[in-house]
C-alpha cells in the first residue's frame, strides 16, 4: 500500500505526510514531494528500494529543510496525502538523468 500510495503521488505530484521508522533516526511526521522510487544497488551486491523525497516539513535528523531526502522505501509508514491538491513544484535540484535511477520504478 505504501509503495502504491508513494507511486500515485508521484505521478500526481501530490504531496505526501509520512512517517520514517528507522533505528536512529528521529521519529514524528514529515512532509515532502516525492520525485522518485527506484533501486539502487549496494556494493554488497544487495539491492534496497529507495524513495527521493524533496522535504519541505515535519522533523528531520539532518540538513536543513527544504531539501532531498533519500529515505529507505520499507522504513516509510502511514502515509497520506496532503490536504493541498495543487500539485507540487518539482524541485530545480531534481535531476531526472541522474546515473542513480538506471533501476527506476517511477519518477517524474
């Protein structure tokens, strides 16, 4: 559900409210445009699927807001939509050529 919600919202622009559970990481709602779902894969030779969120709100344990965010797609949880149904800038530091989405599964 969370993966379908994040995709719509892609492809939509739409906004997006959600929760990041991760060990470490500082937990509470944040609020951002995702650009992108893809697979990057690890020097391990794993694979993890990761979402690129441009964050405009909420908390963060890191650079300062707004910007990118690269967040760990199973760690997301309950996500909605935001109540703005305009739909959202796409960021000018988004790079839609970037060698990182040779795995995409969705961008915008």
């Amino acid at each position: 559900m969370t993966s379908k919600t994040i995709q719509t919202a892609i492809e939509q622009r739409r906004s997006i409210i959600f929760e990041y559970i991760k060990p470490g990481k500082v937990r509470g709602k944040r609020i951002g445009n995702p650009h992108a779902i893809f697979v990057m894969h690890l020097k391990d030779g794993s694979r993890s699927t990761k979402v690129h969120i441009f964050q405009t709100g909420g908390v963060s344990d890191s650079r300062n807001l707004p910007d990118f965010r690269t967040f760990d797609l199973e760690d997301i949880t309950n996500v909605t939509y935001s109540e703005d149904d305009k739909p959202f800038e796409i960021s000018s530091k988004y790079n839609p050529n970037w060698e990182g989405y040779k795995d995409v599964i969705v961008k915008i």
